[in-house]
C-alpha cells in the first residue's frame, strides 16, 4: 500500500483528533456548552500566535512544529523524532536497542524483523536519511546504520517503526551511510569503515595486513538485500550521491592501511574513492564478480586500476563527505587540514574516460578554519561547515572560493559563529535535497560543558539550533541530548504522511494474524487458549478499560505466547500488556496485534496489566494469569 493510498489514515496538521475526542468527552461530563467554547478559543489563540510568531523558534503550546528532524542515537542504537524549531523531543524509535516501554526486542514481531541479530542487544547508530524521489524526500523510508554490529535497518514513515533489518556480509563496522537520490532510492550506500580479512575465520594469518579489506556496500531499499559490494583500497568513512543518479563518492582517512594512530597519519594526502553505480551494475550483470563465506553477495574489485572507481587525492584524514543541493559539487572535509576540497561533478565523467587527472576535478580547496568536519548548505549558495577544534560553525560562498582559488581577490568567508563544543555533524532544513530552503541548521555539538545544569561525570551533548534565514547566523535554541547523537537530518512536515490507526493488514503482525488463522482463532473477535503440549497461545482482545479475557491458567514450565489485539478505534488510545514479575511487556496500538513469548517458570498467581495508559480506569485494566505447581 502506498503512502497516497493511505491517505484517509494521514495526519492532519491542524489541531484536532484528539481534541476533538476530549471535546466529546467534555460534552458528557460537563454539559453542551463548554467544549464548542474550549476549540473556539484554541483555534483563535493558535491562529495570533501563527501570525505573530513570524519566524519565532518558539513554537506555542498548541501550534505544531514547521520539520520533522531525524536524530541518531548514538551509543543507545536507537532513533529519535525531533520538533524543529521548537527542538522538542517527539517521539524514540527503538532499532539496535532493546525497548521495554514498547517492546522492541521483546516481543516475536520485533524478534522476527531482527532477524539472525535479534540476540544482540546494542547498536551505534549514526547516519539517519531518507528515501527520495528525483533528490526530493518522498516521506517512505529512514535508513539507519549500526556501526558496532554492521547492520542496516530500515524504519517505516507512516508508522515510524522499524520494519527491515541486514546484518551487512564481509565486511564490519558500517559506518557512513546515505541513499541513491535519483531518479529514486533504488539503493542505499553504506561504508564498511574497519579492514579485515574478507574470509574473517580466523584460520589465516591475523597479523597479515595485505589480506584486509574495506568493503563499499550497495542495498536494495525495497527488498533489503545485498545487491553487490565492492572493495577498495584504503578505508572508508562518509559517503554521499549525486543528483544525476550516475556516481557514489566516499572519503578515506587510512589509505596507509595502518593498524595504529601513528601508522594512519603518516600521508600527507589520503583520497576520495568515487563509483561509477553504470559500470558496477554493468560487471554484476557481466558476471565480474566473487563470492565470499558462503552467500552469494557479488563482490566487486574496485582497488586502484579498476574501471569501476577513481581514486582523488585530497588532504590528510578527510572525513565528511557533502553534496551540494545543486548537484555541482561533493564536499571532502578535511579534518587533519584545514581545508575542504570541492570536487567538480561534472568533470567525473572526464576522469572515468581517462581524459583528466583525478586532482584536476578538485576546483578549489579554501581555508576555512581548524577541524573541518561535514558541510551543510542553504539555498543561498552559501555552505556552512564544522570546524571541531576552533568550536565554531564557518559559513563561506561556495562560488566566491572557486573564484578566489583562480586568483580572483574575493574574501569568501561570511561569518564565524561561535558553537558549544566541539561540533561534528551539522544540517540544514531540507538541506541534503533540491528543496534547501536556508531557515534553520542545527549544529551537533560533542561536548555541552558549562552550558546545562552539571549532571556528574557524565554530561549530555549539546544540539544548538541556528537562525540561518539572514545575513548573520544566529544561536536560537541549546538543547541537551544523551547519548550522542551523532547526525540529524530534518525534512518539512508536508512530507510526512504519518498514519494514525494501524491497518488491520499491516505486514508487521501478518505473521502473528497468520498463526491464528491455522490455530483458528479470530483476533478481532474471539478471546481464546490454544494448548498444543508445552506450549500454550493466548488470544486477548482489548478495548479500554478491559482485556477480552481476565484469567486464564498455565502449568509451570509452559511455554506461554501472549497474542494481544487493540480493538479500540480512536487515534492515540494505546494498549500495553505487562505479565508481573516475568520480564514481559509490549504496545499495542489502536488497531495493531503485538505478541509476546515467555516461560511460566513460577508457580503462583500473577496479574497481567495495561501499562500505557488508556482509561480513567486504566488502574482496573488487569488480569490474572494462574500457574499450578
């Protein structure tokens, strides 16, 4: 089902569902007239405020944020949803992580979407962006990455949960991650950033450096499946696209191949690795490829002399990799130097035919400041850069550079903004697609220091929140955030079609409503206990206040699978279902079946209770679950 065919479920940006719902309840309690008052005076407030806010980052209680922002968590392996400019947090979306508020991890839908890594409790996420169509966001899809288990999970829009999930193959670490922007998200590029054995078993010589390798890996969006991989010489850090559907870019900050710090800085150039994504799906079809440990990933060569990459020296340690959103220009950021390199993308096509030298791509290389660490633009032709160790946010003309790099007398430096520490990743509203509009760029800070409340040793990062619509920037908003949270990308709300009821068809329970079809029992409808030796199923409905079934009984040792169904039909009432004192509980959402597995391991009487609250008598919503000794 696509997004325009969910349309009838799509929220509305105005004011109402849920207001509407206390309306009626108001009209009960205390008579006719108090609610048509109460939404009279909120749509008349609401509408002073929107004009007189202007551009204000305030956003009055009742008014609704401009962007939906996309936060990585960090070290916490999950996602977060942002208001931007209010920057409030709106929403987590568990990925890597265990979740016990919703269940993720817990229960046999999120088990199944994990997959061979649902044992695995941790994940490092880094890099959220999403899925476009002719470099626009089109609302479907956020992807995600987890370093520290070399995994890529997709999260659904409509419902903002996660949905797929690829432990990637030969390769470890993915780190930088972005999406084919043109004409639409065919695939997803992501880096193995650590070298290591492509056949990592451990039988031959682990000290033998020659033998590693960092792989570049390409994704289905749709099917998240490998589509091919492809190695390279060096490692691999950020990546990006072009607007032209026809080249990959990624930087590299260990073309030494070295093992240690000292051994990864002794160059004084690494490069930029740029694919041909023509030339390497034409040597998948021509079948030019290996196949590793057993599955059958194509595996690419892509090292220095293959016709499939073209490696462009740029200075020490680059690290962020940006496209510009006119589609002119990827950005290498220095880090080591302070420089950052703009590399022509119109001339790529001159260097794959072998009519240029890698270096006469570059078209400018301006000093920007100490640290350059990713560059985000506006709509301006203005791009505004990290500089980690100076803790500041540079913001230069893009075409004042190259003008000043062929000797013209231009100062391309606009301002110098002081950021609260040590910034990495940068973004701007819209800013990684054709629709920059130059309102707002959050600035990611590593380190918060003296700017919150101390909390102990440990402290939470800062995200300051920029005024970027004039000639000067301007620090709106510091806002604290745990763990780190690493990158961000915001997207405008007209975008996003978030649903507000779940289908009942929803691939996400499909296999849970599928086991109840063969154990003939309908969830909607029917509460009831299927035994088939040790194992006991159990159908509850729910509606608030109550469970379909308040008792049911077990013997130690079963194994128990609670099968839940939300058969309330108003937007926002959420169920839970909690067994006391056995580790288990989930949501279910309006409309939604979730199930949970367990072991009756305890003999005695435990109640089981709704723990999202739903009800004045959500207190009563409860059940007992007996187990004979």
């Amino acid at each position: 089902m696509s997004n325009d065919d969910k349309s009838s479920n799509n929220v509305e940006l105005e004011n109402e569902g849920r207001r509407k719902f206390f309306g009626k309840t108001a009209i009960l309690g205390a008579g006719v007239v108090a609610a048509p008052m109460t939404a009279a005076m909120f749509s008349s407030m609401a509408q002073a405020r929107a004009k007189d806010a202007g551009s204000d980052p305030f956003v009055h209680p009742g008014d609704l944020d401009e962007y939906y922002g996309f936060w990585s968590g960090g070290q916490s392996g999950e996602v977060r949803i942002m208001g931007i400019p209010s920057m409030r947090e709106l929403m987590r979306i568990p990925v890597f992580n265990i979740d016990s508020a919703t269940g993720w991890g817990l229960t046999n839908e999120s088990k199944r979407i994990k997959g061979d890594s649902a044992n695995i409790m941790v994940g490092d996420t880094h890099h959220p962006h999403m899925s476009m169509t002719d470099g626009r966001y089109n609302g479907k899809y956020v992807f995600i990455n987890d370093k520290s288990n070399t995994r890529v999970a997709r999260i659904r829009c409509d419902v903002m949960k996660t949905d797929k999930m690829l432990t990637v193959p030969n390769t470890q670490a993915i780190h930088g991650l972005r999406v084919q922007k043109v004409p639409y998200t065919k695939y997803i590029v992501c880096n193995g950033e650590f070298e290591v054995p492509i056949v990592n078993d451990g039988k031959a010589s682990l000290e033998d450096v020659s033998t590693y390798r960092s792989i570049y890996n390409v994704i289905d969006a749709e099917t998240m499946e490998m589509a091919f991989q492809v190695i390279v010489d060096g490692n691999l850090d950020n990546t990006d696209a072009d607007y032209d559907g026809k080249y990959f870019a990624s930087t590299c900050y260990n073309s030494e191949m070295g093992m240690s710090l000292g051994e990864m800085i002794t160059s004084e150039r690494d490069h930029v690795v740029v694919f041909s994504l023509a030339r390497c799906e034409a040597a998948v079809k021509a079948g030019k490829f290996k196949t590793y440990n057993g599955n059958n990933v194509p595996v690419l060569d892509g090292r220095k002399g293959s016709q499939l990459t073209r490696y462009i020296p740029v200075p020490k340690s680059p690290h962020g990799l940006n496209t510009s959103p006119n589609g002119e220009y990827f950005i290498a950021n220095g880090k080591l130097s302070p420089t950052v390199s703009i590399i022509s993308i119109k001339k790529l096509d001159a260097l794959f035919a072998d009519e240029i030298k890698p270096r006469d791509t570059i078209i400018a290389e301006p000093e920007l400041g100490l640290g350059p660490l990713h560059t985000a633009f506006d709509n301006k032709g203005n791009a505004y850069t990290t500089l980690f160790l100076d803790s500041q946010i540079a913001k230069w003309n893009v075409q004042d550079a190259i003008d000043a790099h062929n000797g013209k007398k231009v100062n391309y430096i606009r301002q110098k903004l002081d950021v609260h520490y040590q910034p990495g990743h940068n973004h701007t509203t819209m800013g990684e697609t054709r629709d920059a509009d130059g309102k707002w760029l959050v600035s990611l800070c590593k380190f918060s220091k003296d700017r919150f409340l101390p909390v102990g040793p440990l402290r939470p990062e800062n995200d300051q929140l920029i005024d970027i619509s004039g000639d000067e920037m301007k620090i709106v908003h510091d806002g604290p955030a745990f763990a780190e949270p690493h990158d961000c990308m915001m997207v405008h709300r007209t975008k996003m079609k978030p649903l507000k009821l779940w289908p009942r068809t929803d691939p996400m329970f499909a296999e849970t409503i599928a086991i109840a079809k063969r154990d003939g029992v309908d969830v909607y409808s029917e509460n009831k206990i299927i035994r088939d030796g040790k194992i006991l199923r159990v159908y509850i409905t729910s509606i608030a206040p109550t469970y379909g079934m308040t008792e049911f009984k077990v013997k130690l040792g079963d194994e128990v699978t609670v099968i839940v169904t939300n058969l309330d039909q108003v937007e926002d009432v959420t169920h839970g279902f909690c067994m006391t004192d056995h580790g288990a509980q989930m949501e279910i959402g309006p409309q939604a079946t979730a199930s949970i597995t367990f072991m009756a391991n305890k003999p005695g009487v435990y109640w089981y209770y709704c723990n999202w609250f739903c009800h004045a008598l959500h207190m009563e919503m409860r059940g007992r679950m007996l187990v004979e000794a």
